[in-house]
C-alpha cells in the first residue's frame, strides 16, 4: 500500500506540488479538508521511509535468527513492582506537554491548520490542559501498575529475540537521525544558521540526510552491542532497507518541493528520453512547500504560490529511481555474501557513488580549498566509498584469520 501511494503521488505530481496531505487530497478526491494541513507530505513520507525500513529491516534480522547467525539474549526485569515516583513523575511530564499544547490547538484550531508548524515549535499552550494531561498521565501510569502488582515483587527473565529490538531502534533512528540531519545542514548553511539560529535549530525544514545516517549509524551501532547484538549482521540486516528508505524519503522531497532540487535546466529533453514526459528532464516545481521562485498565476492555494523560473533538474526523483534499483540490488546480494559486515559495505559504497554524481547537477553550498571546489556531500559521500572499500578488505582479512583459527565468522 505504501509503495503504491508514493508511485500514484509521484506520478501525479507533473503539474503541481503538493505542501500537504491537505492538497493532495483535494487535488485527487475533490475533499476540502483542513485539517489535513497539519500533516506535512514531506513529513509523511519520511514517517513511510522509517517503516517500511523498520519491516524489511525485522525481515531480515529474522531470518539472520532463523539461519542461526544471530541469537536471542535474555533480560531480567523486577515484575510486581508499584509505580515508582520517578515513573509517575515521567508520565507527568509526557501528560503536561501533551496536554499544554493539545488544549491550545483544540481552542484554536483554525489558527493552528493556517500554521501547524508554528504552533507546534512555539511556546504557546495552554495551562489548565497540561495540568489536566498530567494528572490524567500519571493516574493511567499508576493504574497500569496497579493491575500487575504482587505483594511480593519477583526478578523474572524474558528472552529478547533481535528483531523484537527494531521498534526501539527506529525510534533511536529517528530521532538521533533529525538530530544529526539538522547539524549537518546547520554547518552546511552557516551563514543563515547565524542570522536566525533558534529558527534554524527548531524549523521542520533544512534536513541533510548525511548528517542523519552518520549521527543515527553511531547510535544504533552503540545500540547494538549494548544489546549483544552482533553489530556486523545487525548492519548488514539494515542495509537493504536504508537504500529503500532514502529511496521513499526522495519521494517527499519531490512531492513537497523543499528545496532538494537540481540546478537550471533550460536544454531540450533529449531523445532517448522522449518516452517521458517533460516534467521529467526539467521541473519548475509549481507550490513548491519552500515558496521559492516567481508568483504562479492563477494560484488557488492560499500560501503556496511560487514556482522556479527557469525550470530545473528534479534530482529528488532521479535519486529514487536510482535507489530502488540499489535496494533490489543490496536484496538480491543478502543471501550470497557470506563475510559479515560487506553487505553494509556495499551499501556505502553504492549509497556514496549515487550521491557523488547527482552533486553535480544538483543544488548545493560549496566549500573551497584553493580553486578547489566541493559540496559537503561530495566529500561524505567520497569518504563513504573509501570507507566501503576499506570495510570489505578488513571484513574479508578478519574472515580469513577466524577461518584459519577454526572460529566461526561473526
């Protein structure tokens, strides 16, 4: 289903773009609906990505289980126990900030579909509703305490088997992925970081993706042996679905028109191309979500009224299409690349060559050393692929020393 959703909105996305869930909706099924202008299509999207990652991702470390390369552990936890004022004080919280903006939004709804963004990054709320939210929080913590409670708590084992750790680390993902995502682009644009730099930091938009898989890769590998997971199957399972993600991920950016575009594209569409259609070689992104670009005539949006004058190459959509192929490619090695750890190799290497080459026709800041010139991902991305290449020749090395000690590789 969700494939087929990106497919259809990619495909209708020659003549306009759509900022929200709200215009699609109404653009397809003639539904007014404004509430839906809460839901950011570039937001939604990366939410897909994450999971279908977190699917194919379980997928594999289930069958990485089954094949006997990674096993369960067992943990023990205190059953019985009463809620803990730190737990009640927790929940408290959660139910405050929940609660303090969830009363300000109902109160002022209209305001907050014209301006989700600002009304969710603002300080505004409202009191009564995070008393409320808290008190509610913390009794539904003490009461769920409460129904498995034991005169005598007991230390119980539970066995944890690998892929039952794939919730936790796709939240870990993405939220130390945001995070890094942030600080990247924050470096990479540090002159308009300067002038608005809690606009910067707090703003949905400006997120570069090398910047979340390095700070998100370091946690969920960190993760992983915290949770005697073997780290080198644990990535190994996760490359497939990170090529897949990025793929999803690209969907959003060519939906929402967020800036992720190319640079100028004023040459004929070749022949080889003619099967496509226009949109395709050149793309002025009509409403595009970052209002960029000159007035678009006969807008009926009510804020998202621009479109680029000349048209430019739509990079968003190149990348996943060149993604998808990789993810096919990454899924059918899974099976027939025995050493650990390669497969991920693989997908750096892949993931480094694909970005490398779509820096050039793509939009970017440059940084310059002498006459040099470089975006920032040209030189992650370069940094990838030697960093793939050095993997595969240590994974395979460090195969052939266990082999020659009679160790299984691990």
């Amino acid at each position: 289903f969700a494939f087929k959703t990106s497919i259809l909105l990619l495909k209708i996305n020659k003549t306009t773009m759509y900022p929200s869930l709200y215009y699609a909706v109404k653009d397809l099924f003639g539904l007014d609906l404004p509430f839906l202008k809460m839901f950011q299509s570039f937001g939604f999207f990366v939410a897909l990505a994450f999971l279908i990652a977190a699917f194919f991702w379980s997928k594999e470390l289930k069958r990485k289980e089954q094949e006997g390369l990674l096993h369960s552990t067992t943990t023990k936890f205190l059953k019985g126990q009463k809620a803990t004022l730190a737990e009640l004080i927790t929940s408290g919280i959660i139910g405050f900030v929940l609660g303090y903006k969830l009363l300000f939004v109902a109160l002022n709804f209209q305001a907050f579909t014209n301006n989700t963004q600002g009304f969710l990054l603002s300080i505004q709320g409202s009191v009564i509703g995070g008393i409320l939210g808290a008190a509610l929080s913390a009794y539904l913590k003490y009461r769920e305490k409460e129904k498995t409670r034991l005169k005598e708590p007991v230390w119980v084992e539970k066995e944890v088997h690998p892929y039952e750790h794939v919730g936790n680390m796709t939240l870990i993902a993405a939220f130390t992925g945001i995070i890094g995502a942030k600080i990247f682009h924050n470096l990479e644009n540090w002159d308009e970081f300067i002038v608005d730099p809690v606009g910067a930091l707090l703003s949905f938009s400006g997120l570069t993706m090398y910047g979340g898989l390095i700070v998100a890769s370091i946690s969920l590998i960190y993760y992983g042996h915290k949770n005697k997971i073997t780290v080198t199957h644990m990535i190994d399972a996760s490359a497939p679905s990170l090529m897949l993600a990025y793929a999803v991920g690209r969907i959003g950016c060519q939906v929402a028109g967020d800036g992720d575009w190319g640079i100028d594209n004023t040459a004929p569409k070749p022949g080889w191309l003619s099967w496509a259609p226009d949109w395709v070689w050149s793309y002025d992104y009509p409403n595009n979500v970052n209002g960029v670009g000159e007035p678009l005539a006969n807008c009926v949006s009510d804020k998202y009224c621009t479109h680029l004058v000349p048209p430019v190459f739509p990079t968003p959509l190149y990348e996943t299409f060149m993604c998808l192929v990789l993810f096919f490619v990454l899924w059918y090695l899974r099976k027939r690349i025995s050493t650990p750890g390669v497969l991920f190799c693989l997908y750096l290497i892949f993931n480094g060559i694909e970005r490398f080459f779509i820096e050039k026709i793509r939009v970017n800041t440059l940084y310059h050393i002498g006459n040099f010139g470089f975006t920032q991902a040209e030189l992650i991305s370069t940094l990838l692929v030697i960093v793939g290449i050095a993997g595969i020749i240590y994974f395979r090395k460090q195969e052939k020393i266990q082999k020659s000690r009679g160790i299984k590789p691990a």
